[in-house]
C-alpha cells in the first residue's frame, strides 16, 4: 500500500464517524494509545512553534519509517499521533514527500484554531527533516 493509499484509508475510516465533533474525540482517543519512551522526551524532539509541549521521535526500521509523539495536551497528542500513524511504516522518500491531506479530508480545519493548525504544520516540517536525514 502507498503512503496516499494509506492516508485515503485513514481518512474513509474517520470519515465513517458522521458528527465532525465525535471524529475529532475518536483522534483523541487514538492518541492516548501513543507511547514515547520517556528517553525521547528531550530537548532535541520538542517541536518548535507549538503553545503545548510537543515531542517528536523518529527513526529507521527495517528500512522504515517510525514515529511515535507525546505531548500536554490530549488533543495535541491525538492530532500528533494521527501524524505519527500516517506516516510510520513508509519509506522514507515518500514521507520527505507526501503532504498530510488528512485535517483537510476529515474536516479538522473547521473547527481547529489557526494556532493549533500551525503546530501542526511545524509538526510535519519536523517529520519531513526527519525523513530526509533517515533516507
């Protein structure tokens, strides 16, 4: 499966949840199944420009991509970790690559703040970083 038929996939099943508040409270939900081992929460994984603590972990596995993110906030961690979902298990080209279509796919840009759409933007140039150096 491609990291677009991945993320088609993820957005049909959001998308099955009809009220676009219950959809973002199943992404919160989600996220709380996210671990960080707490050696990757450091200074070096934190993403820059998010109002809530944001960290960050990346790393090669078998030649793929995976990432896993905590964060403060419970609603930041689920939005990180629908990142972390979509992009882990790919190449690493394609994640450098392919952009997130999913806030837009499922709704989220509605109802998140310009503030909270902007961590998430940095959020993904610090996944795109990552790729490219695990390349």
């Amino acid at each position: 499966m491609t990291l677009a038929d991945k993320q088609q996939s993820l957005i049909d099943d959001l998308n099955i949840i009809d009220d676009l508040h219950e959809r973002l409270n199943a992404v919160v939900s989600r996220g709380a199944a996210m671990k960080l081992a707490e050696e990757h929460k450091i200074e070096a994984n934190l993403v820059p420009g998010c109002v809530s603590r944001v960290w960050l972990h990346g790393e090669l596995v078998h030649g793929r991509t995976h990432f896993a993110c905590d964060a403060e906030s419970p609603m930041v961690k689920g939005l990180a970790a629908l990142l972390c979902e979509l992009y882990t298990d790919a190449d690493p080209q394609e994640v450098a690559a392919i952009e997130p279509e999913v806030w837009e796919g499922c709704g989220f840009t509605k109802m998140l703040s310009p503030t909270r759409l902007n961590g998430l933007a940095n959020m993904r140039v610090k996944i795109r970083e990552m790729a490219q150096r695990l390349a």
